[in-house]
C-alpha cells in the first residue's frame, strides 16, 4: 500500500500513525482499537526515549535479557510506558517475563503455560498472554499448531490464565493477508477479541483484516543490522 503523498514530513512514528489510521478509515474501525507495539530490539535506549518524546507508549522485545536491560530504567522516568514481549519464551525465564512485561504474545505450548500459571501465582501479577499460532504450518517457526489451539485454549481456561487473543507472523515471501484472515476467524470461533498480527511490511492489510496490535519494528526505527 502507497503511504499518504504527504509522508515525506511526517516523522516515522506520525507516518505509521497516519497509514495505521487511514486503514482504520477503510476498514471503518476506531483507530483506538489498535495498539502500536513499537518493537525495539537491538535498538538502544536512547531510540526508545526519542520516541516516547513523540508520545509513543507502547514497546515490544523479542528477548528477556535485553528488556531487563532497557526497560527498568526507562520506566523509571516513565512509568506509564509499557513493554511487550514479543519473541518466544523458554519457561526458565517465565517468572522473569511476568515480573517485567505487561503482555507477552508468545504462549505457545503446554509447558509454557504451566510455567505461565505458577509465575503469576508466585509473582502475584496477572500478565495477558496473547497464544501464538503457527499460521502458516512452518517447520522452523514458533507458535503452536492450529490443530492443537483449541487444547491449549482450553488448559489456559482452565488454569484461569488472562488470554486476549491469538498472534502470528505469517511465512515471509507471499501474501498476509489469507493468513491475517485465517488467525482472525480462529480469535472469532473461541470468542477471543484480541488479535496481534502485522509488522512493517503489512500492518495495514492486518488493521483492515482486524488487528487489534500491530508489532512494527523498522519502519519506526529503521533496519536493524543485529
Ligand atoms: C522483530 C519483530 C517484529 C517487528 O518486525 P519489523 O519487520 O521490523 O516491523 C514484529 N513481531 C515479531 C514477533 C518480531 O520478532
């Protein structure tokens, strides 16, 4: 999709804004219901205040290590800025995870989930979880398998854990959209509102296909060449 004719003035963060909104408008969608999770690993600190300067609140890691690093004296200064996890989890580092973040996308097997349950027990902090699914059946990818969703939506019913939504990253190469459309109707059939899907490259296709958080990385910071 053609960004505005007029991005060329905007600021990164104004013009992801503005292409999020005019999405919102096709899709007639409030753009309240969108959340931008600006990803911003392997940037440094001083990427993430800049675009707080901007009013920015939302972040998102992919890494439990580098968040800890980032994010403590961050929100120190702002403690109205929240940081997402964005990446996939080892259990080992569940109790961490729910300590720091305030919304982790990545639950996406049984073993997780149990490690999920018994650090927010133990932390006594209630942490939405978002079930990654592994949209496009791939080998190498993270996110559990659709065939195995409604078993692991049931264990977190059970176990009375905070699920919002489904997430994705579609296989990289061919079009989103059946994907978006796909892990859209699966939210629907468990009656899930949220749904994180899209990065830089499509999270205008995901807001008209119903996204409720977009995770976009480098058109907000540039590439990354970590
Ligand atoms: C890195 C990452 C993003 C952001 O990717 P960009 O293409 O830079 O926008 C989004 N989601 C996940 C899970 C990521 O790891």
């Amino acid at each position: 999709m053609n960004p505005p004719a007029d991005s060329a003035a905007l600021s990164p963060l104004d013009d992801v804004r503005a292409r999020i909104a005019q999405s919102c408008r096709i899709a007639r969608r409030a753009p309240e219901g969108v959340t931008l999770v600006a990803v911003s690993k392997t940037k440094p600190a001083e990427a993430v205040l800049d675009l707080i300067a901007q009013g920015q609140r939302v972040f998102g890691e992919n890494r439990v290590q580098e968040a800890q690093a980032k994010f403590p004296a961050i929100r120190e200064a702002h403690p109205d800025v929240a940081v997402h996890l964005v990446g996939q989890l080892q259990s080992n580092k569940a109790e961490d995870a729910v300590r720091l973040f305030d919304c982790i996308h990545s639950l996406d097997r049984p073993s997780l989930l149990a490690a999920l349950a018994r650090a927010m027990d133990k932390v006594g902090r209630r942490v939405p979880l978002f079930v990654q699914v592994n949209i496009g059946a791939e080998e190498q990818k993270g996110g559990c398998a659709i065939a195995d969703l409604p078993a692991l939506l049931g264990e977190a019913r059970a176990a009375d854990l905070p699920v919002e939504g489904l997430m994705c990253v579609p296989p990289a190469g061919i079009e989103a959209a059946p994907f978006f459309a796909l892990l859209a109707r699966f939210a629907a059939d468990h009656g899930l509102a949220g749904l994180s899907m899209g990065m830089s490259e499509d999270f205008e296709t995901a807001v008209t296909l119903g996204a409720t958080h977009v995770r976009v990385g480098s058109a907000l910071f540039g590439a990354r060449h970590a």
